[in-house]
C-alpha cells in the first residue's frame, strides 16, 4: 500500500513544476475559501476591470495614449455608476416593494386557481393534494417574509456596505485599469524564477475566463435590455425586476434558464391568467432564450469555455454549494481553470514518460 502510494507520489509531485502549480492552487483556493467575504470588494473591482479593461484595449488598437483610454472607459463607467444609483436602483426598488405589498393577494389569487384544478380535472388531482400544495406555498411565504424582515432590520449596515463599496470599487477599477503592467510586475516578484507549466496553464485560462466574463457581460446587458423592452411592451408587471432576473439567468447556464421560465410563466400567470397575453408572454420569453442561445452566445461566446454540459452543470453545482452567490458567478470560469490544470498537469506527464 506504501509502495503504491509512494509511486503514485514520485511519479505526480516529483517535478518541481507540478508542484509549484499545485501549492498555488491550494494557496488560492484557500484565500477564496477563508477570506471570501472580506475581499469581496476586490473581486468585483477585478470583475469590472476584466470587463472595461477590452474597451481600453480597443482604443488603443485605435492608436489612443493608454492612459486616455482608461480615462475614456473610466469615466463612461462612472455616468453608468450614477445613472444606475439615480434611475435603475430606485426603479427596482420600487418594484420589489410593489411585489412585496401585492405578495398576498397574488397568493390568493394562485389559490383560488388551485382549488378549481380538482373541478376540471378529478383524476389526475385531488382536493386534498391541493390543500397540501396551499400548505407549502403559505408555509414558503411565511419564512420569505422572515427573511425580508430581516433584511430590513438589517439595512443599516448594509447601507453602510453600499457606500463602502460605492467608494472603493470604483477606486481600485481606475488603478486595476491605469497600473495593470505594474500590478502584474510586482506580483511576479514573489514567485518563483521557473515557473513555466503554471504561466502555460494561465495563458490559457486567462484568454477563456477573459473572453467568457467579457462575453458574458455584454450577453447580460442585451438580453436585459430586450426583455426590458419586450415585457414593458406586453405591460407585464414588474416588467424591470423580471427582465432584470431574465438577464442575470444567462450567468447560470442551463439552470439559470430554466428557474426563470417557471418563474416568468407564474407571474405571467397570477396577471393574465390562461389567456393570450400569457400565452404571448410565454412565447416572448421563448424566443428570447432560443435567440441568445443561438445567436447570441455563440456570437459572443465563440470558440470560449469548451466543456461538456454535464460538467458545466457540475460546475455549477460544485461551486455554488461551496461559495453561494459569487460561486454560480465564477464557477465556469472555475471549471476553464480546472480544465486548463488537468490538460497542462498530464500532457507534461506523459512528455515525461514518452521513452523518446
């Protein structure tokens, strides 16, 4: 059993390569894992300068002076900022409130359909699995209520957060952006002299997880702005919150999707009832999703991100379970890294063991 063990040791950790790769990972992984929470600021700062950072490289393509060109990007970023805090904040806001007030009647109203599913269709349900379905439903609200009461106990400190983040995010996008050449310089200095499986493993990951977060940003912005415009034109309520949902879906794949046409079809649902605007909205969001999925991702998403779907959804799963929100953020980024590692770690395997 040692034997086997020590084998599979020297065979896997004996290069000096491997292992330095292999110490790296676990250093990252463990800061993402323990620290998470207090570097939020900084992941989304980087988040946003991978994002901005291809509109400076198009300028200068464009023969624009760097410098000018993160300021250009820099300040189209901050009018966004405030025209995001003076319109778009307070709008959502709003809607959640009205969702929130008319929470209980749009529960009455699910009810009040159930209870006549028995009537139109008595072999396939039951009164009393109708009961037992209000019962969950009730139950659920009950407990979102809790939350959201404690959410706005809770308000004071996270408005604190918000202006934190609100000052010091924009504050480290402009030097991400303006020091980037020197960010990366000094940081080289702590690593080691030979470090050539780790580089070619983040040449590699970096031009995918680049173009899958820049790809997946500007499919974020189009598709909320199409559903915006398609659902304010359906006067389906709540047209800003949901369309703003349907956007973010696109970050989860496959699941993402899914969660919000059950989500669409009840509002849909609890407005129109079964008729032809539901039917309208349906066939709306429909479309939406076959266009990005067809036209738009692949657009965007070109020759980006090469994983099987299974292991897309595992990714998912994985990283979501471990790190929540910011998880289902970057666990396909997560999944290219580990892609990259398993492809770089054991092509230099089998150069090592190929006799010639």
């Amino acid at each position: 059993m040692f034997d086997l063990f020590r084998d599979w040791k020297n065979r896997h950790f004996s290069d000096p390569q491997r292992v330095i790769l292999g110490i790296m990972l676990l250093v990252g992984a463990g800061l993402a894992y323990f620290l998470g929470n207090l570097l939020t600021p900084l992941l989304i700062s980087i988040v946003i300068a991978y994002l901005l950072d291809g509109m400076v490289a198009l300028l200068r393509r464009s023969h624009v002076p760097r410098l000018a060109a993160v300021w250009t990007v820099f300040t189209v970023f901050i009018v966004g900022m405030i025209v995001m805090i003076l319109w778009l904040i307070p709008l959502t806001v709003k809607q959640i409130s009205q969702l929130v007030q008319q929470l209980p009647g749009m529960l009455t109203t699910v009810q009040s359909q159930l209870l006549q599913l028995p009537t139109s269709y008595p072999d396939l349900i039951s009164e009393s699995q109708i009961r037992e379905i209000i019962a969950f439903l009730n139950t659920g609200i009950s407990t979102l209520g809790k939350r959201v009461l404690t959410l706005s106990l809770a308000s004071v400190v996270g408005l604190i957060h918000l202006v934190v983040y609100l000052v010091l995010v924009p504050f480290m996008v402009f030097f991400l952006l303006k020091d980037k050449a020197l960010i990366l310089d000094w940081w080289r200095h702590f690593l080691p002299d030979n470090m050539d499986l780790t580089e070619s493993v983040w040449q590699e990951a970096n031009v995918q997880v680049t173009n899958y977060i820049r790809g997946k940003g500007w499919e974020f912005l189009i598709i909320w702005g199409i559903s915006y415009s398609v659902f304010s034109v359906l006067e389906l309520q709540f047209s800003l919150l949901i369309s703003l949902f349907v956007g973010l879906s696109v970050i989860i794949p496959y699941i993402g999707v899914t969660v919000m046409g059950f989500v669409m079809a009840l509002v849909a649902f609890i407005q129109w009832g079964w008729s032809s605007q539901f039917a309208s909205a349906m066939v709306a969001y429909t479309v939406i999703q076959i266009l990005d999925g067809n036209l738009l991702a692949p657009l965007l998403l070109s020759g980006v991100v090469n994983l099987h779907p299974v292991a897309i959804v595992v990714a998912v799963l994985l990283f979501g379970g471990l790190w929540g929100l910011w998880g289902l953020f970057f666990a396909i980024p997560l999944a290219t890294l580990a892609n990259a590692v398993i492809k770089a770690w054991f092509a230099k395997l089998e150069h090592q063991t190929d006799p010639e």
